[in-house]
C-alpha cells in the first residue's frame, strides 16, 4: 500500500444514530492528505484496550463525536511523512496521545497523526509484538516505573496486582515475576488460576478477597506494592493493606471511579498512592518504557498462551467481551 496509489481504505467505524443509539460497520474512508508535521500510518495491528471499548460503544468521555473510529493503539508502516525523522517504509508503533480518542485510531487501515505521536518500531519488536504490547505494555511499565521511583524493589516484599488477567494486569505480572519480584495476583477467572501460577505468581485470590467493604480504617500490612486497575472497594481495601512506606499504583476503574476512605493509611504508615496517565506521558518517557520492554522481552514468549488474534470484523465480539469483564490477556487485531 503506498500512499501515491491508495485513496481509500477500510475501517471499524462507530456512529451516532437519531435515537441516541450507536452502530458499528466496517466502511470505506479517503486516505487524508498529508499534513505538515503529520505521517501517514498503514496500520497493520492494533488491540483492544478497555477505553476502546469505551470509544467503540459512545461513551463520550472518550470519544466526544462521532463518526469515529476507536484504536488507541496502532503499529505498522510508514507510508508517507512530512516529518525528518519519519521516511516511507520505515515501522513505527503509535499509543495514547488523541489516537482513537478524537482522532481515527488504530481500527483503520491509515492513520494520519502529528510526528509526535510516532515512534520507530523498537528493535528487536515485530508491529505484532509493538501491539500486543502497545497501550497495556506502556501503562504497566509505567506503573512498575513508579514503584520504583518510590524506593520499591524485589527485596521489599511481595507485590499484588489485580485484574490480573486483563491488558494491563497480564503484562504488569509478567514483568514483575522477570524483575524477581513475588507476585500476588487478583482474578476473578477461575479457569486463568493456573496460568497464573505456572508465570510464577506465588498465589491467586479471586475477587472476592477486596471486594468487601471494610469500615476499619487499617487493616493488616500485606504488601509492599500493588499495581491496581480496577479501582473502589478493592483499591480501599489495598490502600489499608499496604505495608509501611508502600505503594499503590493505580491506573483503571472497571470496578469503580470511587474511593471512600480515611487518611489513616498516608499518615500512619507512610503509604505512596501514584497514579498513571499513559496516554498524555511525554514522548521521551513513553521511548523509556519502549526500551524498558525491550530489556523484558523474553515476556513475550509463548504469547499464544494470553494473546487472542482476531479481524477487524470481530470486533463487536469481543468489545463486548472486556466490557463484561470476560477478555482474558490482550486481544491482538489484525488490521491489515
Ligand atoms: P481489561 O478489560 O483487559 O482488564 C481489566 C481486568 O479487570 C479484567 O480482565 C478482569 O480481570 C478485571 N475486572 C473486570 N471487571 C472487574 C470488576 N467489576 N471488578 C474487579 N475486577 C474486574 O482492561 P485493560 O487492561 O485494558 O485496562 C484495565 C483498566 O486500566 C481500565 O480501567 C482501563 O481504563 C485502565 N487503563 C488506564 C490507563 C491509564 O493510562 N491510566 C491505560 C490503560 C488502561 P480478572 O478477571 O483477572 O479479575
């Protein structure tokens, strides 16, 4: 596909009907003009996150108008760029910044994005391996980042992580147990358990274990760390499980936005509580966490194991899928 001789393109399209509903349809869309300081993107994989589902079913705190196309993640190749550092040809990986939020995302054939937002494919990563990392890659490394920031390390004591199974979750346990540290893990798939356990997670609780509210404003300190994506009553019940000088680091809400509890656990025992933002995180941080991967990428063995390949018209399936809490691992798409 080169720019000069493609003028159209397929893509996942969501719109807004007149009753308030929204459609899915895979569409044909004009290759945009090249603008200054902008690249043209063949998209070849993308994956879907929780906020493409968000995007992809009108929730408009992600996408505020519509027709759009969702993708928050793509990687491929270089069609044509009126940027210096960007030639034709050349592999490159996009994530976060607008892409798939109010700029047509990765579930597209052509992306046309600003210089930057693209970076070149790190070496040693296919676009597949920059996909089934991408945005999930990126938040769990920078969660894993700010453990470290605040003095965290594999000698401190055991780390929980929770939505285990999820994008995030998966990647976040897989780089813990390579960085030597002891693993506890979060999931309320029962059938994944043992997957888990065979990563080198030291012990899996289901849901159950954080999801009862506790009016106590402390309670025994079990971890060192946690790397948190589901928010609520289970992050509440973490935040008074840390131990001193511990640290939460917090990225999603598929439980809840809410957090209901006292400053006891900041003021008693020194607790941390971060938070990450992948999507709008510099450039040159984002290239931090490309090249923090690259040092893991042994993580990426075996993915058949938690990697689900799919096109672009099973999308619908499996949108619906990880808004019910039911995609276990990272959902690859193959867009082209
Ligand atoms: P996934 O859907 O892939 O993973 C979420 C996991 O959470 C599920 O697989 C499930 O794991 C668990 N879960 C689902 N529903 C519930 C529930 N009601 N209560 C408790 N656990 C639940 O999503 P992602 O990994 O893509 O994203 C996870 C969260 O992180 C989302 O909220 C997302 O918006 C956020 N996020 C934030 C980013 C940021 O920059 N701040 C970037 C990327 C994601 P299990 O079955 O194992 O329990």
């Amino acid at each position: 596909m080169d720019s000069n001789q493609v003028t159209s393109y397929q893509a996942f399209e969501v719109t807004e009907q007149d009753d308030g509903s929204f459609a899915q349809a895979i569409v044909t869309k004009d290759v945009p003009s090249l603008k200054e300081g902008h690249v043209l993107i063949k998209v070849e994989y993308s994956a879907i996150n929780y906020k493409d589902a968000l995007s992809s079913t009108g929730n408009k705190g992600v996408t505020r108008e519509y027709p759009h196309v969702p993708g928050i993640d793509a990687s491929g190749t270089v069609l044509s760029s009126s940027s210096d550092e960007f030639k034709a040809g050349q592999q490159v990986v996009v994530t976060g910044h607008d892409l798939g939020m109010n700029t047509d995302g990765g579930y597209g054939q052509v992306i046309h994005v600003p210089e930057s937002w693209v970076h070149s494919l790190p070496e040693g990563f296919s676009t597949q391996d920059a996909a089934v990392l991408g945005t999930a890659g990126i938040t769990a490394s920078l969660c894993i980042d700010k453990l470290l920031m605040t003095g965290i390390g594999p000698e401190s004591g055991p780390v929980l992580v929770t939505g285990a199974t999820g994008g995030v979750g998966s990647i976040a346990v897989a780089l813990l147990v390579d960085m030597g540290f002891e693993v506890y893990a979060v999931s309320g798939k029962a059938d994944q358990h043992e997957r888990l356990r065979a990563l080198g997670v030291t012990e899996v609780f289901g849901r159950e274990e954080l999801s009862e509210s506790n009016k106590r404003p402390l309670l025994k300190g079990r971890w060192a760390a946690a790397i948190d994506t589901v928010g609520g009553v289970p992050l509440e019940n973490i935040l008074k499980s840390l131990m001193p000088q511990g640290t939460a680091a917090i990225c999603g809400l598929v439980s809840s936005p809410a957090l209901a509890m006292t400053v006891f656990p900041f003021i008693l025992r020194g607790i941390n509580l971060v938070g990450i933002d992948s999507a709008e995180v510099s450039s040159a941080k984002k290239a931090a966490m490309w090249a923090f991967m690259q040092e893991h990428s042994s993580i990426l063995q075996g993915y058949q194991d938690w990697v689900t390949p799919i096109t672009l018209d099973q999308l619908p399936e499996y949108i619906d899928r990880i808004l019910k809490g039911g995609a276990a691992g990272r959902t690859l798409v193959k867009v082209s």
